[in-house]
C-alpha cells in the first residue's frame, strides 16, 4: 500500500509519496520508503536519525546546509547528497529557499552496497555530469510509487538499481587527481589483462610491469572493480572459452590454450567451479 500526500506546513511544501513496499521486496529487493519534492517557505532546519534508511537528495535551486558525520558542508543548486540514515543528519535551508528532490530507499544488501561505494572514495556531497538522469529517475519513482502497476516493485527494483549504478559511477571523483591518478593505472591493468589473457599474466609479473606496488595493486584493482584481480582475470579467460566452445569445434585442450590455461584437466576443474557444468556439458546444453 502506498499514500500520495500534497503537504504545506509553515516552512515546507511538499509533493510526496510515502510508500509501503510488500513483504517480498523488503526482504529480496531494493525498495523504496518516500520520494518527492520539497519547497522550503522560510529558513529552517530539518534533522532525524536511527533511521533504517539510505538517502539520496539534489538541490534543484537555492543554497543550504547539511550536517552528517560530524561535518558541515555548504549545499547549493546542483549538488547531490547520498547518505546513511542511520547516523544524525540536519539540513538547513538558507535565505536563498531551496527545492529538493529526493528519494529514502533500503534493501537487504543496503549496508554492503554503502560500504563498497565509502570504499571505492564516494562522497557525502559531489556533484555530477548525469544530473538530468538522476532527476529523470526520482520522477519515474514518483510516477511508479502513485501507480497501481501490479509490477511496481520490480520497477522500483530497476529504477533503484539504477540510480546505485550512476552513484557508483560518480563515486571516483573525476576531478579529485589522486583518485583520477588511481583509477588511470587499474584501467591500464584491466586492459592489458583484457587484450593479454591468453599469456602467462601473474601479479608479480603485473606488479613490474606497471610499476605499482603489487599489494596496492591487489587492493586498488578489488576497490574500483569489484573483484579481486585473480577472479578477473579466470572471468575473463572462462568468457573467451564460452565462445570457443559455443562457436567453435575446437577441442578443450585447444582451448585451453587459448584462453592461457595450462592443461585440459585444470580448465575443465576451473571452468567447472565458474559455470557448474564441465567444458562438454556447457557446449551440449548451448
């Protein structure tokens, strides 16, 4: 059940909708809480905390303030917040009355997701170039969360999805030149590992190569992509094999080779723990 409210009150108007998501997506999906528009009447400040909640807001015009994580920072038209509500948060508005746009949302996987996007260097406040996507996506939300639709938890599902990938998209901080300098080397990894798979890759042989460090190499790899470079690299070796045998009739221990993997017993126990099927089912069943 959801409830669409139009609210005015002495400091805010407001265009919302406060839903209520059914049991399965709480507890397999991303789901959302309440999402709409604010328009600040007169300065003031709005604060809560221990919520079970992940936020994300843009300021459509106007300035203000946010204080979260024992930080003040300075909000103005443009600027996009993405927060845990778990921890105390005010946001005031300044003389220049602002609009926000926002959405609460969670999910079973919520608390790993804001993990990996701290990690990977995301930021309280950032500003990004595919504001008009994040502001296409809180209206879909709306539209969808005010609907009837028998499938709008699955569409909130896909639009939430969504909005986590841009954020983790803008979580590098182009304009930040360390960061930048970090993510410039692991893309020169990833692509040496993509066009060289098939040679004999290790970390030490990569460590050298590139001139990092290999450990940092290891944890910068993991941070920005997600898996560790080991897996990646059988990812993409046991992708290349996929092909081979799906539109090719070489034979696995051509493949094999192929693909960099030394010896047919050895591809066919590595592709066997990826897939679930051995080389010769996998090209039976496709």
């Amino acid at each position: 059940m959801n409830y669409f409210t139009d609210t005015d009150s002495p400091s805010v108007s407001s265009d919302r909708v406060i839903y209520t998501a059914s049991n399965f997506a709480r507890s397999t999906l991303l789901f959302l809480q309440e999402t709409g528009t604010l328009s600040a009447l007169r300065p003031h400040t709005s604060s809560r905390s221990n919520l079970e909640s992940y936020l994300y807001f843009t300021v459509v015009s106007g300035r203000g303030r946010l204080i979260y994580g024992g930080m003040e920072y300075e909000l103005r038209a443009g600027d996009s917040v993405f927060l845990d509500c778990a921890l105390p948060y005010a946001h005031t508005t300044d003389k220049d009355l602002w609009t926000l746009s926002w959405c609460h949302f969670n999910g079973p996987e919520m608390v790993r997701i804001y993990e990996k996007y701290k990690a990977r260097g995301g930021r309280t406040i950032f500003r990004s170039q595919n504001r008009e996507t994040y502001m296409e996506i809180l209206r879909k939300l709306k539209t969808i969360a005010s609907s009837d639709s028998y499938v709008r938890d699955m569409e909130i599902n896909a639009l939430l999805s969504q909005l986590l990938v841009l954020l983790m998209e803008d979580s590098w901080n182009p304009e930040d030149d360390t960061v930048k300098g970090k993510r410039v080397q692991v893309m020169d990894v990833r692509e040496y590992i993509d066009s060289n798979y098939a040679t004999d890759i290790t970390l030490d042989g990569l460590s050298a190569q590139f001139f990092i460090n290999k450990t940092y190499l290891s944890e910068m790899f993991k941070e920005q992509y997600g898996v560790n470079l080991k897996d990646y690299l059988v990812s993409v070796r046991i992708t290349e094999a996929k092909k081979l045998l799906r539109f090719t009739d070489k034979t696995t221990e051509e493949i094999a080779t192929m693909v960099g993997i030394n010896g047919a017993a050895y591809f066919s126990r590595m592709f066997k723990r990826v897939e679930g099927v051995t080389p010769t089912e996998y090209r039976a069943m496709w």
